[in-house]
C-alpha cells in the first residue's frame, strides 16, 4: 500500500527522519507531504510513532482529472467496495491548488456522489443507510491530477489525547515536537521552555526522551477498517508500551501566568510524564549547567499581546538567555524584526507555520570549543 503523511511546511525532512529511523522506506518528499510504501503494520506504527506528521492517508489512487466529468467516472471506476462497508458513513473531504477543478465543495460533491454510483453497484442496492462508521475521504486536486484517499487517522495526529485545557494561543502538539526534533534534542541533556504556555513544548520533549508513542493513548479511524487484520493495531501498541523508559528527566517549563503552569501540570499528568513546573518570569531564569537546549515560543503581539509589548519581551530575552553558557536557543515568533530586537543574527533560520500564521524558527548553537 502507498501511505501519504501530511506535515506543515517546514517540517517535511523532520517527518521522513522519523519515518526512516522506523524502518520505513520513503517513496517521495513534497511540499507539506511524504509519500512512502508498506503494509498494515506499516500503517499502525507510523500513526503511533510520527510525532511532527498531521495526518497519515491511504492513497486509493491517483489520475488526470481535467474536467468534473472526468473526476465522476474516475472515482466512480475504483473499487470502493474493497474499502467502504455497505453501510458507512461517507465524509469527503477536499483540496485544490494549480488545478482547472479550483472549486473544493464542487470536487467533494461528485466524489461523494461518485463513490455511491460505485457503492450501489457493488452491493446491488438502490440504497446506501450509512448509518456505519465515519470513513473520510479526501479527494486532493493538484495540477490537474486527482488523489483520491482514505484518512487513517480520525481526529489529526495533534490530538494526543493528554491536552484537555488550553491557554490563548497555543502551540500544537506537531508543531511542538517537530520544535523538539529540529532542536537535537535526545533526552541527554538538560532542557527550559521559559515561557511554556499550556506545557506542549515539555511535555513533547519527555515523551522524545522516555520513548513514549505519541499516538498510544488515542483511537484511529484505521483501527475499523474491515480490510486490515484484526490484531495489527493491538501489536502495534504492545510493542509501543514495551519501548518505554521510565528514565527521569531533566526538563523545566516555566510561565509568568499561574493559571498556565496549573494546565502545564494537569498535562503532563495526563501524558504519563514527571517534570518541573515553575510560575516564573522569563527574566528570572535561574543559572543553570552548561550545555543545555532552550526551547520556547514567545508572545508574537498579533495575537496576545501588544506589539510594543512583545517587541520589548523580545529585547529582554537576550539579557535573560545571556547566562546559558554552551546553550542552544530555539526561538519560533511570527515577527520579521526578531534578529533585530534581540541583538543577535541566529546560526540558522528555518520557515515554518504555527496556527496558518508565517513563522521563522531561529536557532542559535553555541560556537565550537
């Protein structure tokens, strides 16, 4: 079977790394998405294991689609009954980009209506009760050529399960991991989110380190699909809870906001890890040993501070990480003047998107000894 893992721009080496250090072999790598081959075990470690992936699909097929009548009897010409029980719950989803098929509800609409012409026909019935299981269908157009595929995850990777409460803005759990994974960071050394919001940057960096699955807590649409065997899945996790250390780590998440640092705990309690919380101001940030990662994601001011304000956090921040001797720093903001502000042209600049907003991940690494 051919697998598509969909990512947010940027992050698309990060997630073929995590890909090949599975065992699983990459077919190709485009914007947003990786595309790689496998079976059903494959497919359920992929979705335990990705950790900065958004979505996991099962490509059902691909073919030039120049018209809508076209994409009709293309899609109405597959074998759906290989795939969709008589009764599902047929959800299409859809996107387009450099194609003559530019309108997305007019793509979903025929998908659906051509999947159902197939479904009728297979099964020998005027009627579809899809009163089953959601399936979600996702037709994507892309310089005229159609993909049309089956979403094996349900909800989106993000939703790992141990989030329940959020504070404004806040960082998901992909992106956050994906943060973690650019950064080095293995779990041997000693790691601060200085202004951690709702904890995902922490909490995401001890499951990296104890070897936790990220997708271990939470069902997948695949987990129903009638044409996978029935203990692929079950394995999967066995092996997956196998694979954790319960190591202690040295991480700390720390925010000015009382309020945020009481999710922070709630969260990690939930993700099953033990780390050091404090009510801090990003200022007062304790000396520490040499030879650390920082990681966090400051307040931008579009969105939760004045820009004045968030100017300002960012000029302090380069007073306040000064005392981190052989540190690297990883700093993700939506601001074009950051490098400015802070005094310091970073090691590296990675383009990246949080929240559809345009980010930059700028990285300082400490000069070689």
């Amino acid at each position: 079977m051919r697998f598509i893992a969909t990512c947010k721009l940027g992050l698309e080496s990060v997630v073929a790394g995590e890909l090949r250090a599975l065992g699983i072999e990459i077919d190709q790598v485009y914007d947003a998405r990786i595309t790689f081959f496998g079976d059903e075990h494959t497919l359920a470690r992929a979705l335990l294991w990705l950790r900065a992936a958004e979505r996991v699909l099962l490509e059902v097929a691909s073919f030039p689609a120049n018209s809508f009548d076209e994409l009709f009897e293309g899609v109405k010409a597959l074998d759906w009954k290989k795939y969709l029980p008589r009764d599902a719950n047929i959800h299409v989803n859809g996107k387009s980009a450099k194609s003559g098929l530019f309108s997305v509800s007019d793509c979903q609409r025929i998908t659906k209506k051509a999947i159902v012409e197939s479904l009728r026909s297979a099964y020998h019935t005027q009627t579809l009760p899809e009163t089953g299981k959601e399936v979600i269908v996702e037709i994507g157009m892309l310089r005229d050529i159609a993909t049309l595929a089956l979403d094996a995850c349900g909800a989106g990777l993000s939703r790992r399960g141990y989030r329940t409460y959020n504070v404004a803005a806040p960082l998901s759990e992909t992106l956050g991991a994906g943060l973690v994974l650019l950064s080095r960071y293995r779990g041997d050394r000693p790691l601060i989110d200085p202004m951690c919001g709702s904890g995902t940057i922490p909490i995401e960096a001890a499951m990296i380190a104890q070897r936790r699955a990220p997708g271990l807590n939470r069902p997948f649409a695949a987990e129903v699909w009638h044409f996978l065997k029935n203990d692929t899945f079950k394995l999967a996790r066995e092996q997956a809870n196998d694979s954790i250390l319960n190591t202690p780590v040295d991480i700390w998440g720390s925010d000015i906001d009382a309020r945020s640092i009481q999710l922070c705990k709630q969260h990690a309690k939930k993700a099953g890890v033990m780390l050091n919380w404090a009510v801090r101001d990003f200022r007062e940030l304790p000396q520490q040993q040499p030879g650390g990662i920082l990681i966090t994601n400051p307040p931008y001011g579009e969105r939760m501070m004045e820009k004045k304000e968030a100017q300002q956090v960012y000029k302090d921040m380069r007073g306040a990480f000064s005392g981190l001797e052989g540190w690297s720093l990883h700093i993700i903001t939506a601001s074009s003047e950051f490098e400015r502000l802070y005094g310091l042209r970073s090691s590296k600049r990675r383009k990246l998107t949080n929240g559809g907003m345009p980010c930059t991940l700028y990285q300082y690494f400490p000069k070689p000894q």
